[in-house]
C-alpha cells in the first residue's frame, strides 16, 4: 500500500475540496492517507482536530517532515505538498 503524505497550512487550507476527496478515497485506490504539519502539537486548531478523527496527523515541531516522519517509522510514497522546502530542511 502506497503511503500520501498532506500539508496542512496552503495545501489542505487552500485545496479542502480535492484532498478531501483524496482522503475519502484512499482505499479505494490502495492508498492510505496520513498528514503531516510544521506545527507544534499545541498548535492545533478545530479543523485539525477534526481531521484526526479521519486520518492520522503528525505534528513534526518546525522538524523537516521527511526527517521527522521516518524517526518515527513512516516513510510517504507521495508528497503533496505547497512548499517541498519544508519536506527536506527543518523550519
């Protein structure tokens, strides 16, 4: 199974409707769908909290997401993402 990794801030915010669909359906297509933010995890907002109850979402603390998301075991496929900047350099 293929792994997506979403943005929220400028990615999700900005394109609710499509990767609502992507979430909706991940499965469908073998995908699973997890997000990842730049965030601190006292960052968070009603949206976010929200999407936590659908897909699991990774606070990486101003961490470079792909650093971040493989010490904890994960490591996307695909990356969609408004600024590739932040999968790779630390904040």
């Amino acid at each position: 199974m293929k792994l997506i990794c979403l943005d929220y801030d400028n990615t999700y915010t900005e394109f609710k409707s499509l990767c609502d669909m992507i979430i909706d359906k991940q499965s469908e297509f073998g995908y699973k769908v997890i997000m990842c933010t730049m965030r601190k995890p006292n960052e968070t907002n009603e949206e976010l909290e929200k999407l936590e109850k659908r897909i699991n979402v990774h606070y990486s603390s101003r961490q470079a997401k792909r650093d971040f998301l493989k010490s904890i075991g994960i490591e996307p496929s695909i990356w969609i993402d408004d600024n590739p900047l932040w999968i790779y350099n630390d904040g």
